[in-house]
C-alpha cells in the first residue's frame, strides 16, 4: 500500500472493483446491434452519396 501512496493514488475498494471489472464490451455490442438493425439505410445512403444521387431520410410518404 505504501508504493500507491508514493504514487498519489490508493487501492479500489469491493465496490469499485465490481463495478470497473465490466469494461465497455456492452456499448460494442449495442453499437453492433444498431449498426445492424440500420444497415440498409446505412448502405442505401453510402451508395448514394458515391453515386451523387440524393437519398429520401424521410420514410413516411
């Protein structure tokens, strides 16, 4: 304990632990999730844009 202390920092507690052990991989996976549930307006627009035509957003006729 007296090397962190040397450093500014201290030890986490249980709580911290658990709390930091998650990491992010659960945004990864939601940003995945809605990467693919959009993937063919995604795709529809990249092509347009490539191709210099315009590209409805607005579903509703």
């Amino acid at each position: 304990m007296k090397q962190l202390e040397n450093y500014g920092v201290q030890a986490l507690n249980t709580e911290e632990l658990k709390s930091t052990e998650g990491g992010f991989w659960q945004y990864v996976v939601a940003g995945a999730l809605y990467v693919m549930s959009e993937w063919d307006d995604i795709s529809a627009g990249f092509n347009d844009g490539i191709n210099g035509n315009d590209y409805d957003y607005n579903p509703c006729p």
